[in-house]
C-alpha cells in the first residue's frame, strides 16, 4: 500500500500546505492591518484608501475559509483564496489609475 493510499501525506505536500498556510496568513495580516491603517489615517473615502488591501486580506485569510466551512458548508480552497485576493489587490491598482491618484504598477522609489 501506498502512504497516499493510507492517509499519510507526502512530505513535500505537507511542505506546501504548511507554506502556503504561512503565506495566506502573512498577507492577511499584513493587508488586513496595513488596509485598516490606510482607513483610518487616510479616511475612509475615497474606497481606495486601503479598503482594497483590508477585502485582499479578508479574501485571503484562513479564518474566512474556516468561517464559510463552518457556518455555510462553503468549501473555500486555498487556490481561490489566492486567486480572488490578487484580483482584489489587482482592482484597487486599477482604481488608483483611474482616480489620477498612482500608477497601476507600483512605484518603490
């Protein structure tokens, strides 16, 4: 019997779900805080001023998959997550392009 046929995880999978676990909390976090700062010292209009970041964030954190598992029987996949958070990330860049306010491309000078 295979260790895939017993339950037992590979290790290079059990890497990656613990990276990307990692990861998913990391940009959370970091545009969860980041987004509610932007909010408060920026105001909360126009919505660019961090509420893309904060919805990033809240699409990408484990706790919101946990939630609509939980509460919804909504099975929220981490490739989702992923794909729906950098779309969000996207669209607020398109935002402040349009605005006038910033490129779409990030400037780091």
């Amino acid at each position: 019997m295979s260790a895939s046929a017993t339950g037992q995880r590979q290790p290079i999978q059990q890497l990656l779900q613990i990276l990307g676990w990692l990861v998913a909390w990391g940009w959370a976090l970091l545009t969860i805080i980041g987004g509610t700062g932007l909010i408060i010292t920026l105001g909360p209009w126009p919505p660019t001023n961090g509420w893309f970041a904060l919805f990033s964030g809240l699409a990408a954190c484990p706790m919101t998959a946990w939630g609509l598992r939980r509460y919804y029987g909504i099975n929220f996949p981490g490739w989702a997550r992923f794909i729906i958070a950098f779309a969000i990330i996207l669209l607020g860049r398109l935002a402040l392009t349009i605005e006038g306010r910033g490129t779409f491309l990030p400037d780091f000078h």
